[in-house]
C-alpha cells in the first residue's frame, strides 16, 4: 500500500463534521508539522502550514487548500427514545436508512453507536407517497431507554457516519468522509515529495474549514494569507454504476483539470503543460460557472487571487461508502509538488488572464 493509507485511514477514523473540524486537525497537524517551518492555525480553526521557499525575499506564495471538514448530521429533536436528524452539508437522505452512525454526545463526552432507520413502510408511504422519505422521516435509534437517551444526548449533538474504511481489490479505499480527506491525503504527498528539492516560492499548505457548509475557511485563510495565487484540491465525481459517464471521470485514471469561470487560463496552461512533461494523466474537467469548491471564494479575496481546481475522481459521493483509487491520489499529490517546482522567481508577472 501507499505511504499515505495508513494516515489517510486514521482521517476517515473521525468525524470533523463541518463546523466541527476539532478531531481532524489535530491529526492533520501532528502528520505536516515535521514537513513545514511553521504551522498556525485561522480564527475560524483552518490550519495554515508554511513550507519557506529558496528564493530572495520579498518571495511569492502559493496556497494549496484541501477542506478537512465532513457532512453528516445533527440531533434535531429528542423524541422519546428515539432522534429526529437533520443535514450538515448535503445528503441524499435515500442513502441514510440502515447506516450506522455514532452520536457525539455532548453531555457525557462520549461516542454513542446507533442505527439510522424509518417508520414501517405501511405508516409511511400514507404520508409521503411513493417518493424517499426525507430526513425529517428518519429517526436513530441508539437501542437506549427514554431515560438514557435524555440523560446523555441533546439537540445539537453530532451524528456521523460510522462505517469503517475498507481496502477494495484494485487499489481502492472505501469509506465515509473520503470527500475531503483523500484531497488531505495528497497534499501530504506533495509535501512530502517537496523535502529534497529546492522551489522558489513560499507554499501554503492549507487546511479549511466549513467547506460544506459555509466556505467560511477558504475565505478567511485566503484574506489572511494574501497568496500569489492558489490552488484547490477537491474530488470529483467518478465513473460508477448508473453514472452513464455524464460528467464523471474514470477512477484511476488520474486526477482532472478544472477549467471554467473560477479558473485562471495561466494557471490551467501550467498545469496541463507540467502534467505532460511529467508523464501524469489528466482530464480536463468543465467548470462552466461555479466550482462548488472553496476555489469559488478564494479567488475573490482581496483584489482577487488567481485560481486552479485540481479534482480526485470519487464514486459514491456524499455517502457512508465512498471509493477512492489510491494511485488518483498518489498523482494529485505528484502533480503538486512539479507545478511547484515549475514556478520560476518572476512567474508573478506572467499570470495575465488571456
């Protein structure tokens, strides 16, 4: 397996649900902080890591952000022994029923395992017809009593998926949050490759908050960090069963190039062109308006930030099972590290936009 499976599976051991990143980015911190000269964290708990660069001071930065964050749910309402849910970031509620989950609870502190389900199929299709029932329909059922569940859980507790990573034959990693810890995973590839090579920028290795929710991280850690220009790593949706290859990418075939509104022309020439040069698949990957990333607001910070989208295809988005091709992120991570090392002292002055 590759060196990052093992950290990649510890990040989708925890929930850092959005909003709620406290778990992940200890982690997070403790596996960049040997890789970088210093580490910090946002007001809104976005981890900032600097790798220096060789170059004469004052130099250019680059800001590379992966979002740390997960969906996943909350307690909505106590209803005897049972918990009404709603969504942290978007969930297809068809996925929810038969999930295990672990509720957060606040009052003890401690992890509660509990099983997402619904009203039998007589009481409820008499409500809502033939369609899936919507979240406000499932219930969790943590096997307690009336008393327990009021003892120990409250509205506002989290509720995150609790299915266990599993090593698919292929080279595929299933599991729950892999939306955006794969994306982690491979910036820490691309620090990793950066330790015995001289680049002449300064790199922000960035770690957001809130991406599901708010966006909030990106665009305070970009007002804050005023980088040259940046660079967010995300997934994309990949090849599976009914996809039909509408908009999807192949898994393992290598990471996607975003083009389209929130991405700079000079950015995307880069990209391509040291792709080519260094022997890593791509595809390019139409962003017509928006990204739906934090590349959407990073670009506006400021008097505004030069912008790319590199995406990691995922089959299964959003859900408790998503699948990543590891060798996608082994090559995301690769194509970091060369675009880095492509940037020339003055590249500041060629970003023109045509």
């Amino acid at each position: 397996m590759s060196e990052f499976h093992p950290f990649l599976k510890s990040l989708i051991g925890e929930a850092g649900l959005s909003g709620h990143e406290e778990s992940i980015k200890r982690l997070v911190e403790l596996r960049w902080a040997p890789l970088v000269d210093e580490v910090h964290y946002s007001r809104l708990g976005s981890l900032h890591s600097l790798k220096r660069g060789g170059g004469n001071p004052p130099r250019p930065s680059v800001m590379i952000a992966s979002h740390m964050d997960a969906i996943g749910l909350m307690v909505s309402r106590v209803v005897g022994e049972f918990l009404s849910i709603t969504e942290i970031g978007s969930i297809d509620p068809r996925i929810l029923p038969g999930t295990p989950v672990l509720v957060l609870a606040s009052k003890g502190a401690d992890k509660i395992p509990g099983i997402i389900t619904l009203p039998p199929e007589d009481l409820l299709f008499s409500e809502i017809g033939e369609g899936a029932a919507g979240s406000e329909y499932l219930i969790v059922d943590v096997g307690l009593t009336e008393r327990e569940v009021s003892r120990r859980i409250q509205v506002g507790d989290l509720v995150s998926f609790n299915t266990p990573p599993v090593d698919l034959p292929g080279g595929c990693l299933s599991g729950h949050s892999l939306d955006n810890r794969a994306s982690i995973a491979a910036l820490t590839v691309c620090l990793e490759e950066l330790q015995s090579v001289q680049h002449v920028c300064d790199v922000w290795a960035v770690a957001t908050v809130q991406e599901e929710t708010t966006m909030g991280g990106a665009a305070s850690s970009a007002f804050h960090l005023h980088p040259t220009l940046a660079v967010v790593v995300d997934m994309s949706y990949g090849q599976g069963a009914g996809t039909g290859g509408r908009s999807t990418f192949p898994i393992g075939g290598g990471p996607t190039l975003g083009i389209g509104g929130s991405i700079h022309p000079f950015l995307h020439q880069r990209f391509t062109e040291v792709a080519h040069r260094s022997g890593i698949p791509v595809v390019n990957e139409a962003m017509p308006a928006a990204s739906l990333t934090d590349a959407d607001v990073i670009q506006l910070s400021a008097e505004g930030v030069p912008t790319m989208v590199i995406g990691i295809p995922l089959r299964y988005m959003h859900t408790p099972v998503e699948v990543v091709a590891l060798r996608d992120i082994q090559l995301a991570g690769r194509l970091l590290s060369e675009f880095v090392l492509s940037l020339e002292a003055d590249f500041p002055d060629r970003i023109v936009w045509e």
